[in-house]
C-alpha cells in the first residue's frame, strides 16, 4: 500500500512516540527534522550539537544523517528527559546526552553543526555564533515567517531573526518549513564577506 508522506528514520519514530507518550509537545517537526538530518550529513566527520534535547526527536533526525566518523553531543535541562533520549541513543558511542544548562556545550565545541533549539538561541545569541567552526551550520527553528524587512513578528521588528540574518559573521538565509512555521539557516564565515 502507497503512502503519500515519506517514512520516517526509525529513531525518529521511536523519540516521537515517547514524547506523545510523556505529553512532550516541543519536538521539532519533520520539515525540521529533515533539514537537521541534511545538515548532519553534510559534515561527515563533524561534531555534531543540539541545545534543548526534549525526549529527543531532533536528535534522532541528527542521528539519521550521522557520519560514521561524527559525534552528536546535545543537553537537555529536565533530567527525565535526558534520560529518556539517553536511552534511545544508548547503543550509539558517537552520541553524548547531557544534562543540564545549554552552557555544558562549550566543551565541545567548536560546532560543525549547531542545532539550536534550546538554550542560547534568545539569552546569548553571540555565544551561540561563537561556537560554531568556520564553515559550521547553525540551525534554528520557531519562526513565524515574514514577508518585511526588517523582519517582523506581530507587528514589531523581530530583533531575535534580524540579528542572526544581518550578524557579519554568518551567511543566514530564512526558509519556509510550513505555511505558518520557518527557520534559520545559517553558516559561520572564515573571513568578513564582500556585500
């Protein structure tokens, strides 16, 4: 029998099913989660990051486009989240869930790919930049689109998506993930760009 949607990484599955389970309604959404499993193929051998783990449904999509020689380290808050997404990764070295402030990522860095979906993306977006390799993609989700520039959000200018569009070390472009939903794509440059 035919279906009309794409199947799903079976991680994926498994990490959106205990989120219905645990009443968990944060987890980013397939048109996100594509995206992240995009990206983490794109840097083979890169470490990997997420902010915000939750029971762990963006890292199942970071962990379905894993190099085998990559690393995905990503750090929840509430602890038994963490240890739920733990569980799920359990059997994969190249996975480290942590618990704690989104800070305990600094350790690892710098980032080939940063999903930011916790902690950092509002209090410290500088940080956020700085941890990122040259050539590191940053990814950030929860967008309501904007057809103005300045970016807009309910009517005032949104200066969250404005400073990580315009920051002079980041090629950022915003991309659609649903009629109503959008993200951040960004990539850290080595030098400052010609624009």
């Amino acid at each position: 029998m035919e279906t009309t949607e794409r199947p799903l990484p079976e991680l994926v599955t498994v990490a959106q099913r205990q989120a219905a389970a645990t009443g968990f309604a944060w987890s980013c959404i397939p048109e996100v989660g594509r995206l992240l499993m995009l990206a983490a193929a794109a840097k083979p051998a890169g470490v990997i990051a997420e902010s915000g783990t939750g029971v762990g449904v963006g890292a199942a999509w970071l962990h379905a486009g894993l190099g085998e020689h990559a690393s995905l380290v990503t750090v929840e808050q509430e602890p038994d989240r963490a240890a739920r997404a733990a569980a799920l990764f359990a059997a994969d070295p190249r996975v480290e869930v942590l618990v704690g402030d989104w800070r305990l990522l600094e350790a690892h860095a710098p980032f080939d790919v940063f999903f930011c979906d916790g902690g950092g993306k509002r209090e410290d977006p500088e940080r956020v930049v700085d941890l990122l390799a040259p050539g590191g993609l940053l990814l950030l989700d929860d967008f309501t689109p904007s057809n103005h520039w300045p970016p807009r959000h309910n009517g005032e200018i949104d200066e969250l998506r404005l400073f990580y569009l315009s920051h002079p070390k980041l090629c950022a472009t915003e991309v659609m993930t649903t009629p109503t939903s959008s993200a951040i794509i960004a990539t850290r440059l080595s030098a400052a760009p010609n624009r």
